[in-house]
C-alpha cells in the first residue's frame, strides 16, 4: 500500500461515525434512454442501497439519477430523509414502462422520521423507482406509459 493511500485510509476510519454514514458511495451507473433523453443512473440493487438513496447529496447533474431495483411487484413508497435536493421519482412495471411520476421536496431536519411525508404509487405493481432533479421527466418529454430502454430489469445481472 502507497504511503498516500495509507494516509487517506487512516483518515477515513479516524472520521466521526457521522461523517463516515454522510459519504457518497459510489455505486456502478447505466446510460437509460427515455424517449429522446438520455440519463446517467446509479443502481441501487440492496437494501442497504435502496435505504441510502440520494441521501446527504447537495447537488445531482442535470442528466444523473438513481434507479432503485425494487423486490415487487409493490406499492413503493419513498420519503426525503437526508435528502438535501427535490427530486422527481418515477414508479415502473415489470416491462420498463413508467406507471407514475411524482414530486418531492427534501424533508425538515427538525422533523422526527416518522413524520416526513410519504410518496406513495398508486399502483401495485411496481418492480423499479427511477429518482431525478425535480421535473426532470416534464423536461425532457417524458410521461407515463413511456418505456425506459434498456429495461430496468436487465440491470440486476
């Protein structure tokens, strides 16, 4: 091991617990095509993964996002804990194809856990989430009943 890279290890574990769970954790990306539109997703395969999400992130790429491979098919329901950005998040079938788009803004500090507000689909069917900056989606052309290339479902493999 270089001395650098001993240094920045040391460095990491010698940070405070808090800091440690506020990294961003690099997870491995797909290019999704939407329509015309191109997005540069994470995959969030884990519930580990899944749990953390967009969390303590100040700023996303105007093209970026995270894609949430989800157990379903499910009522999926998101909340902003930590999240520090308004998003957009799309609920998605089995076959690609976007069910329902909602908005959400970042949750209160302040407020306990329990309390944030939800974002639930109305659909049971869900199998994946696909979260962006805030109107992304209405940006970029993009609506229910548009399919998202390659299927999300391919991704787990």
């Amino acid at each position: 091991m270089s001395f650098r890279l001993f240094i920045f290890a040391l460095a990491l574990t010698s940070l405070p617990a808090g800091a440690q769970a506020n990294r961003i954790i690099e997870l491995p990306t797909v290019t999704l095509h939407l329509g015309k539109a191109e997005l540069k997703t994470e995959i969030a395969s884990t519930p580990a993964e899944e749990e953390r999400g967009l969390m303590f992130r100040p700023t996303l790429a105007d093209n970026d996002g995270m894609i949430f491979l989800l157990a379903g098919p499910q009522t999926a329901e998101f909340w902003m804990k930590n999240t520090l950005i308004p998003l957009s998040v799309a609920f998605i079938a089995k076959d690609g194809t976007i069910l329902e788009i909602h908005d959400m803004q970042p949750g209160d500090p302040n407020v306990p856990d329990d309390q944030l507000p939800r974002t639930r689909s109305d659909s049971d069917q869900v199998y994946f989430a696909l979260e962006t900056n805030l109107h992304w989606f209405s940006l970029n052309g993009v609506k229910p009943g548009d399919k998202i290339t390659p299927p999300p479902g391919t991704l787990a493999h």
